[in-house]
C-alpha cells in the first residue's frame, strides 16, 4: 500500500472535496492557484483493507476533474502526454490572444510538440488564416460552437496532430452579438473527432483570458487521457 498519493485536479468545489475526505477520515492537505488543485492524500490512518474500497469511491465521484497523479502543472502535463505519443498540436486563438500558446511554449521541450499557434482575433482572420467560411461567421457569429469547431478543423488540414481552439468574449463589453461576457467556447480535436466545450466564465477581462488558458489546458489533457481521441 503506498502510504500516500498525489492528485492534481481542476474545477473541482473544494469544500464538496474536503466534506468527502473528511467523512471517509484519511489525512490530507489542500493547495489552490485559481482553479487548480494539489491534493496530497496520506493513507496512514486507514487500514489496509480499506484503501482499494476508498480510492474507487473517491475516483467515482472526482475523477472528472483529476489531471494527473503528480505535482505537475496542466501545460506540464499536456507536453508530457503529446511527447510520449510523438504528436504535434497547434492552437489557434481568438480571446486568448496568444496566451495559449505562450502557455505550452513556456514548457522546456515544447518544440518537440509545438507545430503552430495562430492568433486569429477578427472573422477576417478566421477565414484567410482558418478556412472558416462567411456563411458560417454571419450565421453563428465568430463566439459559436460552429466556429471553435471550424477553427479546430482548419488546423488539422494544414499538418497537426491534435488542436486546441478559443473564442470568446472577454469584456469588458459585448460584441455587436450581444452575446453576454464570458461566453467562450474551447474546441478540442484530432482528425477522428472534434469537441467543444461553451463555458461562461465570470470576472475581468483579465480573469477571463486567464481561465480561457487554463480550462483549454485542462480540456486538452483530459481529452487526450480519455482515448476518445486518436492521437
């Protein structure tokens, strides 16, 4: 029995996290940066019988947020995953401006990995630098599911592996849409499939770029742990 386990996790409610740990009496500490989450689980108190029986409840009811079972940053971990695989991403962003790509890029070996980052921040670009059509751009608007998807797809025709999408609003006023601020939609795609997440995020323009990074990093792990992908 290991005596004690690591898990970092991300978007889970850390109250609903620490009632359920409480309840189940193990030992553990709690370490936050934003949405992120180290939890260190120190099994010492638990019989040994009771370990395997504790760990598929906990899995059950928090694995969905789990990102790796190492002190290891969401950017860290999806380098590792893409180079075990030998598999190139590229990303293109809208409302996260780069920061995307400057995240993975801001890992040691990224270049293994990196094929490509496009900022593509107006309709124009999206469909000179992307392929997305004006029918589509005038239909759905540049914040939509069908873009992210489009946007995804556009870089998959041009030599990578595995794509990551942003658009979005970031405030701190709408569009000529009038979609509210914070709707962002994150596409997530390989050649075999392409998914994507709409999520409303909430606080300053600055707050939400950041969780724009940070929720496509975890989409794209997690993505990528679940085999639904074919990379």
């Amino acid at each position: 029995m290991k005596p004690s386990q690591i898990f970092k996790l991300y978007g889970v409610q850390t109250d609903e996290l620490s009632s359920f740990l409480k309840e189940k009496a193990v030992e553990f500490s709690l370490s936050t940066s934003g949405s992120d989450v180290l939890l260190k689980i120190d099994y010492s108190a638990l019989m040994a019988t009771m370990v395997d029986g504790f760990l598929k409840e906990f899995l059950s009811k928090f694995s969905k947020y789990i990102y790796a079972e190492a002190d290891i940053s969401l950017k860290e971990q999806l380098l590792k995953i893409l180079t075990l695989r030998k598999a190139k991403i590229s990303v293109a962003e809208s409302f996260t401006g780069g920061r995307l790509s400057s995240a993975i890029t801001s890992v040691s070996g990224a270049s293994k990995v990196f094929y490509e980052g496009v900022v593509a921040y107006s309709p124009d670009a999206k469909h000179d630098r992307l392929g997305v059509s004006y029918q589509i751009l005038d239909t759905f608007k540049p914040v939509s599911s069908q873009v992210a998807s489009e946007m995804c797809k556009g870089l998959l025709e041009k030599g990578c592996d595995f794509a990551i999408s942003t658009t979005g609003i970031a405030g701190p006023t709408s569009d000529d849409s009038d979609f509210p601020v914070g709707l962002c939609y994150i596409g997530i795609g390989s050649k075999s499939k392409i998914t994507v997440f709409k999520h409303k995020f909430k606080g300053t323009r600055e707050d939400i770029t950041n969780l724009g990074v940070t929720t496509a990093l975890f989409h794209a792990v997690t993505a990528l742990r679940s085999g639904d992908f074919d990379v």
